[in-house]
C-alpha cells in the first residue's frame, strides 16, 4: 500500500454546546488514556478514549479538559469532548 501524500485527515471537534473547528489537517495528536497518540492520514479505523490535555492538530491547538472520545476512520476524525 502507498502512503497518499496529498491526503488530509477531515476533522471535526465538538462538544455538546458547539462545534469547536471543523477543516483538514495533516496529522493529529491528542493524549489518549494509555499515552499521547498521533494519527496521519490512513491510519488504521480507531476509537479511543482521551483524557484532559492539549489536542495538537497541524499548528492548531486546543484543550481538552474533561477528556473526550476520539474516532478515525477513512481519513475523517471527530473528537466528542
């Protein structure tokens, strides 16, 4: 299988009052409950439970402060904090 360099991971973080960003990215890290877990494009289908700390997405950043849920499948993400 070839890596897809021109692929972006579509990413949606929300919580329950708003959707906090939505666009493409080329890599995620985010600090799951058995460590910090990085995901780029193709990355096999996860979901996992995330604790409180920083979401780094590209140059983004944003907190996750009561931990969340994270999903990834066919290069679209959604983190539920």
């Amino acid at each position: 299988m070839k890596y897809n360099y021109l692929a972006m991971i579509k990413l949606i973080i929300l919580n329950l009052k708003e959707k906090i960003f939505e666009g493409e990215v080329s890599s995620l890290t985010l600090p799951g409950e058995q460590g910090e877990l990085t995901v780029l494009t193709d990355h096999v289908p996860i979901v996992t439970a995330i604790k409180s700390g920083t979401i780094r997405a590209d140059q983004k950043y944003f907190e996750s402060k009561g931990g969340g849920i994270f999903e990834f499948n066919q290069n679209a993400a959604t983190i539920l904090l």
